[in-house]
C-alpha cells in the first residue's frame, strides 16, 4: 500500500468547484478563473499553495508550512461513520495528522480553515478513487472545547481505518521585494503577490498572482525573480473551455458542522 500526499490548499479549491457544479457557486460553469489556477498549479507545483502538504517540496520558500507530529499516535477501524478518541491535546496542538484508508464509499473530516474563510472547511475522501492508497491529511481540526476525539462522517457501509495524532505548524512570512511586493507559496493566509512556478526552461521563479488568474485561451506567463523584474523564463498556459466531471466523485458525505 502507497501514501498519496493531499496537498490541502489545492484539494480544498477541488471540493469547493465540485460541490458546486450546478449551482450560481460554480466556477466551472463562469469564467474558468479557477480552472486557470488549477491548470496552472499542476504545471508549476507551487501555484496550487504550499500548505502543509506541498511544504515537502518547498519547505525552504518565504510562506511555506511545516507540520510535526505531537505524541503518539492511536489507530482504529470503524464502519460507518465514527469517533477517534485521541486524549488530551498539548498546549502547542495546531492541528491533527490523520492516515486515511478505504476501498468503497466516501469520508469525511473537518479541517482547520484558511485565514480569510467564511465557514468550516473540510476534507472529502473518495474511497474507490484512492485505488487503496493511504490518503493523508495534515491539517485536520483539534477536538472541540470539552472533547478529545475528532470525528470521521461515512457512507453507511463503508469500513474505514485511520491512524491519527496531534500535531503543530509553522508558517514563515512571505518574502518582500524593494518595490513592497510580497513573494513566496500560497498558504493558509492567501497567495503572495508573486507565486512560485517554474519556468518552461526548467528554472524557478515567480509569476504574478493576478496575471496567472486573469489567463484566457493560450499564451505565455513570464516567469520572474523575487524581484519582479528580472525574467527567469516563460510558462505555457492553456484554459480548457469545457471541462468533464465524473459525477459520482462529487462529494455527498459531509461532516457536521461542514456547511451543506
């Protein structure tokens, strides 16, 4: 069994398009300002957010996320939707580490929210589509007041295990330029001013937030460095018109308190 990595920022922005799909929340069915970002975030890994699962790859970038564990670690198997009781929380506890496996049917768990969210965030598990890996996820929400154990919503039926443990993070502040530009990866705070991609060349450097949001058809991103000016390269672009979606990865199974 492998262990794929969820890169939180970039899986919260696929649950929230999906969920979507058919109502005026829709992105996809707008101006595919999303859809860029998305694009671009598999083209250039740090555009997607360096959250605590993409800091792997960029822990040493201005605004990149580290995650380490707390304790020990308690495992559990439940069919159906389930509590795991983890004892008391440290003092430092940020968030909880949770190893997630499944063959059919969908989970669920609340997730610490971004800086600028409205409401309760989530993270969404489509069991078949995991094809038996161990999805993890790193930012998972501590108990609430009064309780030790986090819950997992799921499909009637589906049988689960998990393995869990507190946790605590660190964001560093993004890097500024001498023109007051901020610079780094997306992280729970937002995205900087430039965002780190990579060039067609193979070289790193920055791209400009807003330019990279404002894409239509196909062109070039120019890639600078930390300073804004200097061009490092160019990054190809294609926005799809038309996007398909496999419906029945849409998510269904949502933890209480998780909005609709």
């Amino acid at each position: 069994m492998t262990r794929t990595q969820m890169d939180t920022g970039f899986a919260s922005g696929v649950r929230a398009e999906l969920t979507a799909i058919g109502t005026r929340r829709s992105g996809l069915q707008r101006l595919q300002r999303r859809t860029r970002a998305l694009a671009l975030g598999v083209g250039a890994l740090a555009l997607a957010g360096a959250t605590t699962g993409a800091a792997v790859v960029v822990a040493n970038l201005p605004g990149a996320t580290t995650v380490a564990p707390l304790g020990s670690s308690v495992s559990a198997t439940f069919t159906g939707t389930g509590q795991i009781d983890l004892g008391p929380a440290p003092d430092n506890a940020t968030s909880v580490l949770v190893d997630l496996s499944c063959d059919v049917g969908q989970l669920a768990l609340l997730t610490v929210p971004d800086a600028d969210s409205a409401g309760p965030a989530w993270a969404g598990v489509d069991c078949a589509g995991s094809d038996g890996d161990v999805v993890h996820v790193d930012d998972g929400l501590l108990p609430p007041a009064g309780s030790t154990s986090i819950t997992v919503t799921a499909d009637d039926g589906t049988t689960w295990t998990a393995t869990a443990q507190y946790a605590t993070s660190s964001t560093t502040d993004w890097g500024t330029n001498a023109d007051g530009q901020s610079y780094g990866v997306a992280n729970v705070h937002g995205v900087p001013d430039l965002t780190r991609a990579r060039a067609d060349n193979g070289e790193w450097g920055y791209v400009y937030s807003a330019e990279a949001m404002a894409t239509e058809g196909e062109g070039f991103l120019t890639v600078f460095g930390a300073d804004g000016h200097t061009v490092v390269g160019q990054q190809a672009f294609h926005t799809l018109e038309n996007i398909p979606v496999d419906e029945s990865l849409i998510p269904h199974v949502v933890p209480e308190g998780g909005g609709e």
